[in-house]
C-alpha cells in the first residue's frame, strides 16, 4: 500500500526546516549505504548524531504521533528517528531496496523496516527530477509531492530516487516497524478504520453498526498484531 499524507508540516514549517537545514554539517550520503547501494547512491546526508538532525527529527516525531491518517496507515511499534539527505547537481539514488533489520540509535533494539517514509521539504516546483520511483503491483509509481507532505509506502518495495538536474531537493526520510507486520492484513485494516471513522461522521459514534464494526476492528488487530 502506497499512502501520501498531505500537510504533516504546513508550507511554512517545511520551509523554516528547510532554513535550518542550510546550515548543516552535510556529508556524503554513501557513509550510510551498504556495499551494493554504495554503487547508486549519489546525494548528501545530515550524520545522524548530528545535534541539528536530532532536534529536527524530534520534531517530525512529534508531530507524526498527533496525526490521525499517520497512525492509521502505519499502525506504529517503533519509528527509526528521521534523517535527512540533499539531492543538487545530478544526484540520485539508483534502484535499491532498504535494508530488512536495523539497530535503533542509543537504545540497540533492532527494528524491521516495515514501511518506509520520505517526507518532502522542498517545494516541488523549486527542483526538476527528484521524483521518488516505487515498484508497485500496479507498476512504477513517480511521487513528487508539495513541500511538507509524505509518503509511505513498503520497505520491500524496489525504488529509486531519479537524478536532480536543476535545484535541489531536501527531504527527510525513515521507517517504521508495524504492530501488523503483513502488508495484506495492514492495508484492510487501514480501509476498514478509514470506512468507520467515516461512518461515525455521518451517523455518531454511537450508532450499533459504527460500534459492531469498530469491534470487528479491534479484533482482527488483536489477531494479527504483534
């Protein structure tokens, strides 16, 4: 399931990020990247001990745990902390798939890579190229979206990230390990709870059939979580 999440940040809290971001320590983006990524990837990375990265991710944390579709969608146990990366000058990031598990900064735990999520912060009219490339069951996906909006999608999904050829894109990036951890139960459990908080709109929250669906819900999370 591919999900755009419109207006995380506002037009003007992606543009006052990307205001801070200017002035950061920025590095060679294959520092992070595995052996056979090292070979595509071709951008800059904020390191993530960076103090302003940090300061920065905490942010877009908090703001994703107050945001209702988010929430839905993704059914979140752990949220690697966002980083962020700068794509200018041709820069791109070939066909790849990200790495299954990974080693949650300061705690050690490890998380499995679920979802994957790249919030954009430049406006998309600023930069040419720099469109986010997903394989899908439906084919190719391009995703190139408004300055603070974000798309999540399966991390076992093969994408790319094509060349930036004017301008530069700047975006933050990260994945999320789901309480459900099958794509397939996810996805029905994101259009049943969408259909019910649209049912509850129009008939209340306490009609019997919103609350026998709301239980319906609440039990196939309670079978197919964790």
């Amino acid at each position: 399931m591919l999900c755009v999440i419109e207006g995380l940040l506002s037009t003007e809290e992606a543009g006052q990020v990307r205001h801070r971001l200017r002035g950061g320590q920025w590095q060679d983006g294959r520092s992070t990247a595995g052996a056979l990524a090292q070979q595509v990837k071709s951008n800059q990375q904020l390191a993530p001990a960076d103090p302003l990265a940090q300061q920065l991710g905490e942010q877009i944390l908090a703001r994703l745990g107050q945001h209702a579709l988010f929430t839905s969608a993704a059914l979140p146990e752990k949220i690697y902390p966002p980083r962020f990366n700068r794509y200018a000058n041709g820069g791109r990031y070939g066909t790849h798939v990200d790495g299954a598990m990974m080693v949650l900064p300061g705690s050690g735990e490890l998380l499995r890579s679920d979802l994957s999520a790249t919030l954009f912060l430049s406006p998309a009219d600023e930069y040419e190229g720099g469109e986010l490339i997903i394989e899908t069951e439906f084919g190719a996906q391009q995703v190139k979206l408004n300055a603070g909006d974000l798309v999540l999608y399966p991390s076992s999904s093969l994408h790319q990230v094509a060349a930036v050829t004017r301008g530069e894109r700047v975006a933050a990036f990260f994945w999320v390990q789901s309480m459900v951890r099958d794509a397939a139960q996810r996805s029905l459990l994101f259009d049943l709870d969408q259909s019910i908080q649209a049912l509850a709109g129009k008939l209340g929250v306490d009609d019997a059939e919103v609350l026998r669906l709301n239980g319906v819900y609440h039990n196939l999370l309670r079978g197919w979580g964790l």
